[in-house]
C-alpha cells in the first residue's frame, strides 16, 4: 500500500513538473481550472489529500495560501515538487487558487486517530498557547493555517521540522511553540488537531 501511494505520488509529481518545465509560454496559458486539477492531483480533488505527507489545502485560510505559493515561487520556502509549478505563476493566479481552497470544506485524511494521543494532545495545546494563534477550533486565520483535520502524519513531519528549525520560509514563532517537545508530544499534538 505505502509503495503503491508513494509510486502515484512520483508519477504525479513527475508528471506535474514535466508539464510547468515545458516552458513558460505553456505556464502562461494554463487555465484556472487545470491549475486546481493540477493542484488536486496531489492535494485531493476536494482539497482534501490522501497522500502520505502531502497537505490538505480544503479550508485553509486564504491569505495563508497565497503567501505560501508566493514564498514557494520567489524561493524563500523551499519545496522541491512546487518550485516548477510555481515559477511562472502570477499573483493573481495565486490568488485564485487561494480563494478556490479557502472555500472547500475541509474533511478528515481517513488516517487513525489515535484517542489517547488527543487526550495528551490536548494538554499540550493547551500549554502551548496553540488556540491563541490557530483559534480555540484549530481553524487558522489570516497567515496562521488551519490545523484541524490536517493529515496526521504531514503535522508530525511540519512540528518535527519547526523544533528543528529545518523549515524554511516559516515564521520563527513556530520554533518557540515546539522547542523541547519529544517527537510523542509531536505525534499527540498532531492526532489531536487532526481530530478537531
């Protein structure tokens, strides 16, 4: 099964740069429609991603959308599948895409919730001040993204990331939050914002 999914996931990304690497006369006529089919190949045709790793883009906030795909294409956050896919990509491109996610309901990955871990999970948000900046429901605001029901095992990979400041392009805030956390709390504050 996970070979299965990681071998879709190459193609798809194989074949989604072949497609942005063939020019930018091509970028520059693609159409909004085949960006979000573009998009959904790997984020879920509902926004909704059930690619190991791979974000949920349903519901995000908006902004928080357009200023990652921004950050993507000037090279500030470093995301080696999207850098073809954004390099040619105006703003108000961007911007479209971001308002098409922002308006999709965000759903659950499907991944077991583990309810123990959202229990302890719980705690450490609470600890952490994480309903200050991402809102009481983990929905997220403005840049600060939605943190309910997000795949499991892409916030691990993300709080992992930010404790040990690999993640670039992100606001150093993030850092601080996790700093100190063993990769359990990590696991138990993940299956706790994929649970709400």
């Amino acid at each position: 099964m996970r070979f299965a999914m990681r071998w879709r996931r190459s193609l798809v990304l194989g074949l989604a740069a072949a497609v942005f690497c063939a020019g930018s006369a091509f970028a520059q006529n693609v159409s909004l429609a085949e960006r979000i089919q573009l998009c959904a190949s790997c984020h879920g045709e509902d926004g909704s991603s059930r690619i190991e790793k791979i974000p949920s883009l349903a519901g995000q906030p908006e902004f928080r959308v357009l200023v990652q795909l921004i950050l993507m294409r000037e090279g500030v956050r470093k995301v080696e599948t999207m850098e073809a896919i954004v390099k040619d990509m105006k703003d108000d491109e961007m911007d479209a895409l971001a308002k098409h996610f922002a308006k999709l309901p965000p759903k659950p990955s499907g991944e077991p919730i583990d309810a123990s871990l959202v229990r302890r999970g719980a705690v450490l948000a609470k600890q952490r001040n994480c309903v200050s900046c991402h809102l009481p429901t983990l929905a997220g605001q403005q840049q600060i993204p939605r943190l309910a029901k997000q795949r499991v095992d892409y916030l691990i990979q993300a709080l992992k990331e930010f404790r040990d400041s690999k993640r670039s392009g992100s606001d150093t805030l993030m850092n601080g939050a996790v700093a100190g956390l063993s990769d359990a709390d990590l696991t138990a504050l993940a299956h706790y914002a994929a649970s709400r």
